[in-house]
C-alpha cells in the first residue's frame, strides 16, 4: 500500500492513538485484576511500577522501528529474520491484534448488555459497534487519529469529574499501611498491572506514519504516561472507598464504585452512564486500531490494497467475539491475550533490535 | 483519492439508512409512566399476609419452603399523581407487597404475577433486616442476590430491625413515603453522635470479606413510627447478627472511632447536680497500638472541640474559666463512661472488636496483624485498652452570665 501525503499523522496524535489504544477495559477491571495478585493495598504501586516497564518496553520498541522509519513492522521484519520468519512473526502480531479487538468489543458487549440495554441482543451491539468502526478505518490513519483527539478531552474531563466525586464514600485507611508487608507482593501484581498497559506496540506500526519519526519515543513516553495516571487515580479511589477485600469480589471494580454512591444537588445524582460514554468511547478507540493493524499487515503481508482485508475481518472479528462462553472465558481470553503480548511485544522486540544491529552494523560498514 | 471516495459512497448510503432503522427507538424500552418503582425492601421470618394466605388457599403456590417474607415497598406513578391530585382523606403514596418463599429472586417474580406493572429496583433506597432473620442467615446470603443484580444500586442502605421488618415501612402520616424517612434519617449523623455512618450493600460487603466483626444500625417500630436505635453486631465469622449494642454503647462506640459529626454529651455537675450540656464541634479519636512481643495492647486517645449548650447550674457565670473547666471535666468523666462502658461490653460479653482497633492493628504494625487476624476477637477481649478524653468548651453561645 502506497501511504498518501495525507496519511500523515503528527507527533501529538501519535501520543493520542496510543493513549486510546491503553485505555480500554483495564479501566474497569484493573483495581480487581491487580488487587487479586497484590493482596495488599499496595496495588497502585504496582500499576506505577507496571507502567514503567511498559515504557521501557516501548522505548526498545520506538528504537527498533527507528531503524526502519519508512517501514512498518510487518515490513522490516523481513528485512532482519528473513521472508518465512518474518511472515509468520507477523501472523501472530495480526492475531494478536484480531484477538485484543474482539476481545474488547465483546466485554463492551457483555457490561452494555448487563446494565444498560437488557433485551439486546448481543450480535446487534457488537454489529453497530462493528460497522462504525469500519467505517472510521477505511478512511485510514488519519481519520482515526482525528476522532481519537476528540475522544481524549472528553476522556479526561468526564473521568476525572467521574471519579472525583466518589470523595465522599474514599476511607484513607483502605490505602494503608503502606508497603505494609514489604515490596514483595507489590512486585506479584507488576506483571499484571504491566498488561493493562499493552497499547505501545501500535509504535511498531505508527512510525512511518508519522511526519516526524525522530520524536517517536516523546510520543510513546507521553502515551503511556497520561494512562498511568488515569490508572492510578483509578485504582487508589476504588481501593479506598471499597476496600481491598471489597475490590476483589466486584466484576466490574470501577462502575461499582461510581454506583456506590449518589450526590444530590447536581443536576444527575448518578454517574455511572458517564463513566460507561468514557469507556465505550476508549473501547471503540482500541477496537478500532486493533482491527486497522490487523487489516494493515495483512495488507502489507500479502502486499494488496487495504480495503477487502478491512471488509474481510468483519466477520472474523464477529466469530471470535463470540467464541467465549460466558464471564470467566472472557477473562482468560483477557489474560490470554496479555500473556501473549508480553512475549511479542516485551522480549521480541529486544532480540530484533539485537539481530538488526548486529546486521545493520555491518552494512554501515560496508557503505563508509 | 478519487477512487476511494467512490468506494465509501455505496457504503456511506447503506449505514446511514442501516442507522435509521436504530434510530426508531430504544429495543427494549419500558415507559416510565408503566413502572413502579421498589424503594424499600424488607426482609423477615417467614409470615404470609393474609392476601397470600387466600391466594395459596385457591392454589396460588408452587413448590418452595416458606422461610422468609420480603416486603416491596413501591411507588406506582398512579398512587403518586393520584395523591398529588385529590389530596384525599389519609390517601397512601405508596404501596407494600409481601411474598413468602426461599428464594430472593424468585419472590420479585412472583410479584409480576400479581400486578401489571413490572418492578424496577433502580431506585432502591433502603433493605431493612429483620433481627430474627438476621440471626439465623448470614448476610450474605441475605444480600447475595442484591449485590449481584445490576439494577439495585451497591449505595443501597442496609438496616437491621428490632421487631418484624415490614413494621418500618409503615407510616399513618400521609404523605409520608417510610423508605425515605429511613434514608432520610440516616443524613441526621450530623446531629447526634448515635448513628452510625451509613452502611451502603458495597460496605456491608467489604465488611463481611474482611472477616471482622462490625455493627449496623438498628431501627425500632411501632404504630407506624420509628426510631433508630443503638447497633447490631455482627459476628466476623458467622456473618450474623450475634448482639446489640444500646444507645449509649452506640456513643461509645463513635467517641472511640472518633467518626461522629455531631452531637450532644449530657452530664451532671457535681456539686449541684443539675445538668450541663456539651455540643461537639469536632472529634477526633487516635487508637494507637502497642506491640510488645506477644502482648497487644491499645491506647485511645479522644478530643473534641464544641461548646456549651445548655446549663441548668444557675448559680454558675460562664464568662468564668473556672466554671468552664468544671464543666469539661464532667463532659470528659460522661464521655469516659461511655467509653468505658462500650468497652467492657465489646471485650467481656461479645468478644468482639466492632470499633476498628483491629484495622488499627494492621495499619501500624500489618506483619503481627497477619499472625491475629484469624482469632483476632478473641485477641481483642484480652487486650488491654487505656483510654483518654479530652474535651474543649470553646464557646458558651449567646447568654454568659448568671445573676449573682
């Protein structure tokens, strides 16, 4: 595929697309998922620490991609472990990509049907959800980076405004002592704080696309940086109004929290559709640049237009969405999912940045 | 360029009229005006009401043990306008509806067998217990079903009872809808310290995971009035209703967690016996921890800010000190009985540690609280406990003086 002057992106979207693409449902299952594995109110340091090593993990991402600065990843792969490798690295990525975007319409799916539209059937949320979405990434990149700077603001505002009403029911003494029984179990929960961080890998692919490759770790750095936040400011107040031995018995951790409490005077008392506008958009922003991967490499891969693949995945998409059975499939696909990210996207990265060195340096060599 | 904009324009024109068709109304919608609204839920030992006696008598059962009576207490948007209309002779702006079986969930349903109007559970204000229940089932099974449904909200009260539950939704004052008084009242912590802070479903259920003993407020009835009155105690293991703390025990208790917002501390002077009352400002309460080696011990230090409110010692001028400090001394001798009070009967009769000193425990010293929390009641009773008060009269209010 051929990339259009206009398939541009600047520095600052890049930053949005991969704040978009982090958050997700680690918005509403994290205080769980990481208070399960901490055990102690330490989790929030754990999601910092988390969001550390996903930085450096992105960092070694940016790098290797600056190496190939026009190329995606799907593309330079095969310049540094050679066609047959390379293509079925890049099969995996774009399962894992089809894999991340299913699963995050399904659990969109699974909380609208639960709390907001009852009698829907499942195939008709996920089916509008899907359509939208592809109409967004037919018109490629930049579109997509367009509606995510839209998205972002509204984000932020609502979430902050969201969970800082919960003030009223937060106990400080649910949060403490800190690193009460060491850093031990702080460390246990790291390796699932770091998966609700996965998003950066998108720089593998964003680089050629933006106009200035040189500021890619900027982007990554602030990419990861304003979910970071978002994920600490989360997990502290669920934690302190619910309570580490409340938060690991809640589905869905962060809407109980904003259900649990009412403020009158204000034109709503409740807050819980806010939060859900927040994080349907943030999923739609994940679905939709998971599925515009997946469709790029098979692009890229069988070197043909984009589109038919666009169209193609639709109901491949659908299918796996609906493979998992009931609450519990759906968060092992989740853990599954992340798992499988941590290989691709943590120790693959670093190894292909090592060949391509070991490479590259020679060529340098041979060209001075 | 071009040909990709003739690529979207079919697709464009097939969405837009594909968005129509969702345009044309909500899938599942309900009418609001066809919706009655469950604001009060009460739950006690089996008792069927005599409607239901008559239904099952004509064959209205099914297979089920008759163990606990829930009441649903609603406002139907019928009974509301109706009443806002003709204001008529002692017209009620609510409905209750009793059901009898063994299954939460079940006995909602059974209800749509009974009316037209489908029962919604969003606005749920407040579940009251029944003490008799709440001594022979665990909370939790109790709450199971409320905390795992999407509609009831988890900020939902949750009220223990003295007598039958449905008792407390009962009111003859017209107008008067019972769910919202109970709610209501539990917004008069402000005002006296013998209610406890509001024990949403997401506390209770924090509580009960985290093994401890804890209280919730109780709640007298009687002739269609109530009364919140002292606490229950909930056992830690059992996750049921083991005791009851009375009024003053329920002060003692918010003076040790120092979580009152407000209230009133009466006591007697000492040289002429009539009493003076102190109102609290503020409070503050700091349980300190001591661990040496095997031995736990606690120290309770108490302060509070507030003023004089009443004085019955004519013969006394508070623009005097000296009077003023007489008149914290028997404030801190009150507070220090209560306190004491509630102590002896936490440590003695329940052995049981309902006011925090465990949380204490394993936020200062976490490592030997791991080691106590599985007996940690029983820890407790043989803890030794020193406690201090110390009160401030800031101010006496707009009289002074006395005629001397």
């Amino acid at each position: 595929m051929i990339l259009s002057p206009k398939d541009k992106i600047t520095t600052p979207q890049a930053a949005v697309i991969v704040i978009n693409f982090i958050l997700g449902t680690g918005l509403l299952t994290l205080p769980r998922s990481s208070t399960e594995k901490v055990q102690t109110p330490d989790a929030w340091i754990s999601v910092i620490l988390g969001g550390v090593i996903t930085i450096t993990a992105g960092l070694i991402m940016v790098k290797l991609s600056q190496q190939f600065s026009e190329k995606t990843f799907y593309q330079y792969i095969n310049d540094i472990v050679g066609k047959w490798v390379g293509g079925l690295l890049s099969l995996v990525v774009i399962c894992y990509f089809l894999t991340t975007s299913s699963f995050q319409i399904r659990a969109m799916a699974e909380v609208i049907r639960y709390l907001l539209l009852e009698g829907t059937p499942t195939w008709a949320i996920i089916m509008i959800f899907m359509w939208v979405g592809l109409y967004l990434i037919i018109g490629g990149i930049n579109p997509i980076a367009r509606l995510f700077e839209i998205i972002l603001p509204l984000t932020v505002i609502l979430f902050l405004v969201v969970t800082f009403m919960s003030f009223k029911i937060f106990e400080i003494d649910n949060l403490r002592p800190v690193l009460g029984e060491g850093i031990v179990p702080v460390l246990k929960g790291v390796k699932t704080t770091a998966l609700a961080f996965s998003g950066p890998e998108i720089m593998l692919l964003l680089i050629p696309f933006m106009n200035s490759p040189k500021k890619a770790g900027k982007a990554l750095l602030v990419g990861v940086s304003i979910p970071l936040i978002f994920y600490v400011i989360t997990v502290v107040m669920v934690i302190g109004a619910l309570s580490i031995d409340g938060v690991v018995l809640r589905t869905w951790p962060t809407l109980d929290l904003i259900r649990s409490f009412e403020v009158a005077g204000l034109i709503f008392e409740r807050f819980e559709s806010l939060l859900l506008v927040v994080w349907i958009m943030q999923i739609f922003a994940t679905f939709t640049i998971t599925y515009f991967a997946a469709a790029l490499g098979l692009a890229q891969l069988s070197k043909k237009s984009i589109h038919p693949f666009m169209f193609g995945l639709l109901p491949v998409l659908y299918i796996i969405a609906m493979v998992p059975k009931n609450m519990n499939d759906l968060f092992k696909v989740g853990d599954f999912v992340g798992n499988v990210a941590m290989f691709l996207f943590g120790l693959l990265p670093l190894l292909l940045l090592i060949i391509s060195r070991i490479k590259g340096g020679k060529k340098h060599e041979t060209i001075t | 360029m071009k040909q990709s904009h003739s690529n979207t324009h079919p697709l464009f024109i097939s969405l837009s009229v594909l968005l129509f068709l969702s345009l044309t109304g909500c899938w599942s919608s309900h009418e609001i005006e066809e919706q009655s609204l469950g604001i009060g839920l009460a739950f006690d030992k089996a008792k069927q009401s005599s409607i239901e006696k008559k239904l099952n008598e004509q064959g209205g059962a099914y297979s089920k043990r008759n163990l606990i009576t829930t009441t649903y207490q609603f406002i139907t948007p019928q009974v509301a306008s109706s009443t806002t209309k003709q204001s008529g002779p002692q017209q009620k702006s609510y409905v209750n509806v009793s059901e009898t079986g063994d299954s939460m969930h079940q006995m909602v349903r059974e209800l749509s067998l009974r009316s037209e109007q489908p029962v919604t559970a969003h606005h749920m204000k407040v579940v009251v217990i029944g003490e008799n229940l709440a001594r022979s089932y665990k909370l939790e099974q109790l709450l199971d079903q409320n905390l795992r449904e999407s509609e009831l909200r988890p900020s939902c009260l949750v009220l223990i009872s003295k007598g039958r539950a449905s008792n407390t939704l009962e009111t003859k004052k017209a107008g008067e809808i019972p769910a919202f008084r109970l709610a209501g009242i539990v917004e008069n912590a402000y005002r006296t310290t013998r209610i406890l802070p509001p024990m949403s479903h997401i506390k209770v259920e924090s509580k009960i995971k985290s093994g401890s003993s804890f209280l919730m407020q109780k709640v007298l009835s009687a002739d269609g009035q109530v009364k919140f009155a002292g606490a229950a105690v909930i056992d830690g293991k059992t996750h049921k209703m083991t005791g009851t703390l009375n009024e003053e025990e329920l002060e003692g208790v918010t003076w040790i967690t120092g979580k009152g917002k407000g209230g009133v501390v009466k006591s007697f002077d000492k040289e002429t016996g009539q009493p003076i009352v102190y109102e609290i400002e503020t409070m503050k309460s700091s349980i300190i921890p001591h661990v040496k080696r095997d031995s736990i011990s606690f120290d309770v230090n108490i302060e509070s800010v507030g003023r004089l409110s009443e004085n019955w010692v004519v013969s006394a001028g508070t623009f005097k000190n000296e009077f003023l400090k007489n008149a914290e001394k028997s404030s801190e001798e009150e507070v220090k009985r209560l306190v004491g009070n509630v102590l002896e009967k936490m440590q003695k009769e329940y052995k049981a540690d309902v006011a925090g000193f465990g949380n204490r425990l394993r936020i200062e010293h976490p490592k030997v609280w791991n080691k106590v929390k599985k007996d940690w009641d029983q820890r407790f009773s043989e803890a030794p406990i020193n406690y201090d008060v110390k009160l401030t009269i800031n101010d006496y209010g707009t009289t002074g003086g006395s005629k001397k």
